[in-house]
DNA sequence: ACCTGAACACCGTTCAAGT
DNA sequence: ACCTGAACACCGTTCAAGT
C-alpha cells in the first residue's frame, strides 16, 4: 500500500517554519500562551526542543509569527470598493472577530508595536482617513486614535477570554462582571453601577463597533472646520 | 547611640505588604516585568522567598497591586472643578504620564480587565460623560470608547518603552521607527511613508491628547442629534 | 503569626553530537 | 543542512520546619 507515495508525498512530516507556527496556533487556541511549550510543539511535532531554534529563533518571534498568521487572514480585501467608512469598519471588524476566535493574538498585537500586523493594519485605516479628506496634519493622529482604540479594545478581550475558565459560558461572565460592579460602593462608583443593568443583553461587537462610529464622528468634524 | 530607639521605629524592617510593593515597583521601574522575580525580591528584603507568600497570594497579585499603588497617586483629585472634557483630558493625561514613567503598568492595565485600576478610570471617565449629557443608552460605549483607546495608548507606550534598550535616546527610538517606515514598500505602504516625516518632530503627549480630543468631538455629536 | 530555605516541577535556550 | 536530547540557568510556588 505504500507503492503509490511518491517524492512529492515524501517527507510530508518534515519541519518547517509554516508547521511550527500551524502547531503553535493550535495550541495557543487550546489553552492560551502559557499552553505554548517548546516541550510540549516539539512532542506534537515529534522532535526535541533544539529543532525547533534552527527554523525560529525564539519564542518571541514563533509567538509574532502566529499573530501575523492570524491576522493576515483575518483583513478584508484592501479594493473591497465602499465609502472610506465602510472600509475602516471592515478592516475594525476584521481585527475584533479575529481576536475574539484566538484571543491569546490580543495580548500579542498590544505587546507589538511596530511589528508587521500593526503596521498593516496602521496603513489600511490610514488610507481610508485620506480618502476621507482629513488634512495632512491630522491624519497622523486621527489614524493612530482608530488603531490605538482597536488595540485596546483588543487586549480587553484577551485579557476577559483570559480570566474566563474554560466552560464558562458567555452570559456567566457578563453576569459575573455584572455582579461585581453592582458590589461596589454607591457613592464611589455611581456610574459603573448605573450602566451594570445595560451589561446584560450588550452586544460586544456592536459596542466595539459603535466606538469606531463615535471615532468616525470626531473625524467628520476635521474634515468640515467650524 | 540605640537609647533613643523606640518601640515605633523598632522593627521598621519588618515585612509586610507595602514594602513588599514598594521594592516591587522599584525592580520593576529598573528592569520591567522580567526583573520582578520572587528570588531577587527576597533578596533585597532579606528573606527567603517563601516569606514573600505569607503576604501575597502569588505573582499576578503583587503585579496588581503594583500596578495599582502607581495608578492611584497618578490620578487627578475627583472634584478638581473645570468642564467635563476638561476633567477627562485630566484623567487621560495621569494615566498617559504614569505610564511613561512606569512603561510594565502599561502592559499590566490591558492585562487587567474589571481591575480596580480600570475601574476607577472608567468611572471618572464615565461620570463625566454623563455629565457632558451623553443620552443614557449612549454613555456605556461612549465611556468605554475613551477608556480602550486610552489603554491602547498606555499599552502601546509600554511595548515600545520595553523594546527600547536601556540607555538608548528617546529621538533616536524615532528615528528608529522613521528609517522602519522609510524602508517600507512604497506600493504596499503608501500612508507609513507620508508620516513618516512627520514621526521626528511629534510629541507624543501632544497627539495622545489630539486623541481624546478627536473622541471627544465625536462624543459632543452624541449630545445635539442631527 | 510570621519567617526560613530546601525542594518540586517546571521553563526557554544552548550545544556537542549525530545523520 | 537539519535534527537529537541532555544539560544549563533559570523560573514560580510549596511546605516542613523553625521562632
């Protein structure tokens, strides 16, 4: 039964950098950073631990790579046509789902600046702010305040999906937070308590979404002076 | 000269938390999270590292609680008076200027979802908000908006504090960047090669708070619906 | 109640040695 | 060129034992 493998199939179990980061990916989706090993990637790879640093060179750049894998993936076309909104919602969207399917890539892209996913997503939403009319100057800033609020947005929900045991549902945590700000003070953290009734039926992504649209609104008003 | 030693000054070497925190947030202004070890702790409290646990739960805890001790002295009085954006360009900056002095707490607040630190930010900025006669519905993701986009900074300052090596200038850290963004390619990164000029001259600070304004722009379309 | 410090169960990384 | 796997230099944490 082995007379029909030929050269190409060969070999298929080789190491390469492209199975290290797949092996990789894997397990940061199953248990988070501290799931990634080298102990534990060269058993599933079946190697030592030393065969892995000829094809990375630490765990710094094996963890960059995997968030670049993801979030390659994860942009939009850069020509999917629309307004200049539109395509900075798409590109936001894009960021928001794929953190929230591999949030351990959250906790990555803030630790990340100027690392290649961030500069690509940097690029694409600045774009889009040219395309909007905002005046050179304030292009700089109104693109980083977009990237800045999505990469916060991002760790907070790498760092919820992180606090959160495996098996919790998705209501029992909101409800978990819920509960603990309706035990705060009263005096000292009216607020807090008044929007703990609103953390119920909230939508994450169409809160993430509706902070983009506030951005939008402020970047409407450099564009059209008083 | 020990006869005028008192029982009050006696045992001032004594552990406890406080001054467990207090080395803490000295080792880690030195050398950033990796710095902060249990063996070195004890060292420089003069106990084995089991003493420290007597006191702290575990390592994150004492992060925490760093964390926290440096965020609590950066933050404006509450009652300091002036208009609601006024008040919250206040909390922003204190938190901007804690974290550039002490870049690991930048890292840590993005860590610590529904951590007092957060909390406490997001009810001043949230009071505010509501002050600012942002609509009931509104002032959840109004508030949060403010509040992600200031962690994405903190955590953004962190990142780049901690790949900078010690000793290295804070121009020559741009500079850095620039040549990064200049070596880009010119087709795929249009928009990083036209700021590119403009990173050598910017001030940080400057644009953080161009930020909150932007955002704060967008908020005031929230008050007086077209 | 509070502290000691050896010991446990891990890490990332290196490197001589193999093929 | 690529892989092996023992070894190095660390970690956080525990816990019997002390005072």
């Amino acid at each position: 039964m082995a007379t029909r493998t030929r050269n190409t199939e060969r070999r298929e179990d080789a190491l390469s950098k492209e199975r290290i980061i797949e092996a990789a990916v894997e397990m940061l989706d199953a248990g988070g950073e501290s799931a990634l090993t080298f102990r534990a990637l060269s058993a599933t790879l079946k190697t030592g631990p030393g065969a892995i640093y000829w094809h990375v060179a630490n765990k710094g750049e094996l963890l960059t790579a995997a968030t670049d894998a993801i979030l390659t993936g994860a942009m939009p076309p850069a020509d999917a046509g629309g307004t200049p909104q539109e395509a900075i919602r798409a590109v936001a969207i894009g960021v928001f789902d794929a953190i929230e399917a591999h949030p351990w890539a959250g906790e990555q892209m803030s630790q990340l600046a100027s690392q290649s996913t961030t500069l690509r997503v940097f690029e694409r939403i600045g774009r889009q702010v040219q395309a909007l009319g905002v005046p050179g100057p304030a292009q700089f800033f109104a693109a980083s305040a977009l990237l800045n609020y999505i990469l916060g947005v991002a760790a907070q929900n790498a760092a919820m999906a992180r606090s959160v045991q495996q098996g919790t549902d998705r209501t029992e945590v909101l409800d978990m937070v819920a509960a603990l700000w309706n035990s705060l003070d009263t005096d000292e953290y009216p607020f807090l308590r008044t929007i703990a009734a609103q953390l119920r039926d909230h939508d994450d992504r169409a809160q993430f979404l509706a902070g983009v649209d506030l951005i939008l609104a402020g970047i409407a008003t450099l564009t059209r002076p008083a």
